[in-house]
C-alpha cells in the first residue's frame, strides 16, 4: 500500500459526505447510526462522532438496492504518520449475546419434547421427526448476519460502491480496490445491549461482563482466513473508550 492509495480510497469515502437515502445521510453521527430503525427509534449508543452509515450507503447504491448484501452499520477509518491504514467496520445490536440464542432454545424444546413424553403428548411422532428435522439445520439469524457482515462488507458492498465511484468519476486514478482491501488492516466492532440480573433492560445499570460468545469460533475463523485482522464484541458503553483506545476521536 502506498500513501497514494490511501488518499485515493479516502477522497472515495468522502464522496459520500453530503449524501443520503430516504432522509437518512451517509456521513452521521453515532447516534444517528445507531438507531433502531423502528418503534421508539432510540440509539443504542449517543455520540456525536460522525462516520460514514455503511447499511444507509448500500441501500442508495443502484448496483446494490435490488439485492442488499449484509453491511456493518459504520464505517470508519484510521492512517498512521508510517502510513498504516486501517479500517473499522462497527455493528451496533439491539440484543443480549448473554441470553441463550434461537437455536439453543429449539434445541431445549425439542430435547424436553423427547424427555416428557407425557407432558408433548399432543404431538404426534410425525411431528416430532419434523421438529428435530428442523433443531438440526437451524440456524439463529442475529449470529449469522454478525458473521455475514464484515464478510459481504469488504468483499461486496465496498468494490461494487468503489466501481460506481470510478464511473462517476472517470478522471481518478483507479485502485485495485480488492487488492487494496487485502493490503490494509481490517478491524470489526460489535456493540451490544447489555440487561440487568433479572433480565430487565436498564440503560443505567448495565452488566460490565465479558460478552465471550459462540460467536467467537466463527469471527476467529475470519481472522485465520484473512476477511479480518481483528474483532471485538462488547456492551454498548465501552463504545467511548473504544474511540479513546483507537485514537478515533
């Protein structure tokens, strides 16, 4: 990577700044980003640091809207004085990794089904093959998405924006935006929502605790096959001291 390159990839971000889609802007703070997109619409994290809405970006992309790709709520950058570029691809989740996910409480239904007999009389044995049928393919799909992201993001949704760009602007000196990406250092943020002992949300007493997953084996997979460099999954008020830590702000 050279510093051209980098210049190069920045003024194509920055491309971005005065854009939007359906009123939401492709440049806004964390807040903004942040936000449910239904019901009472509140941020999972206030923060006036601006980055670029990855998810707002793709939808107003033409080569991209009809079939939306999985993308990381932000998108951000940072460029060290040796030239070091890296890049940040952060997902903020309205949800407890703590809690048991879809599929364990499948599994935990079917399994008590095939335990107390008496008790799943109802169901027929038919139904019962069809269930199990059903515990052993599924999938939880919040996990899914979280490892589908930084995947689609970098090997989809940012070449197939970086091509339009180039269209749009025919007089810069292109990149190999894929070769590029694999030159740089790629790092994916997880924020969550974290509840209270008995299972309340309280946005003023979250629990401070370790938010190890099963998501993990997947994400270190990423990292051994080079989609990453390095992952974090914790509670939506580290957010801060991951800016401080980063140097971001």
């Amino acid at each position: 990577m050279s510093n051209s390159q980098n210049e190069s990839f920045k003024r194509f971000l920055e491309s971005f700044n005065e854009g939007e889609y359906n009123n939401h802007k492709f440049y806004d703070t964390i807040t903004e980003i942040s936000r449910k997109e239904t019901g009472d619409r509140s941020p999972l994290i206030t923060n006036n640091k601006e980055m670029y809405s990855l998810d707002d970006i793709a939808k107003g992309s033409t080569s991209l809207k009809d079939n939306l790709p999985k993308t990381a709520d932000a998108l951000w950058y940072k460029e060290e004085d040796d030239g070091k570029f890296s890049i940040y691809l952060i997902e903020f989740k309205f949800h407890n990794l703590d809690k048991p996910d879809a599929k364990d409480q499948l599994k935990a239904f079917v399994d008590n089904i095939y335990a107390e007999i008496k008790k799943y009389k109802c169901i027929s044995d038919d139904e019962k093959y069809e269930l199990n049928k059903i515990k052993k393919y599924y999938g939880d799909n919040v996990n899914h998405s979280l490892i589908l992201k930084p995947i689609e993001s970098l090997n989809i949704v940012i070449p197939k924006l970086y091509e339009e760009y180039c269209e749009k602007n025919p007089d810069e000196d292109r990149i190999d935006i894929k070769e590029y990406l694999n030159s740089i250092e790629k790092r994916y943020y997880v924020f969550v929502s974290t509840y209270t002992e008995n299972g309340k949300f309280n946005p003023q007493n979250e629990r401070l605790v370790s938010q190890g997953t099963k998501l993990e084996q997947h994400f270190d997979r990423l990292v051994s096959g080079e989609i990453i460099d390095y992952y974090e999954i914790g509670p939506r008020c580290d957010f801060d001291d991951f800016l401080k830590l980063e140097q971001l702000v």
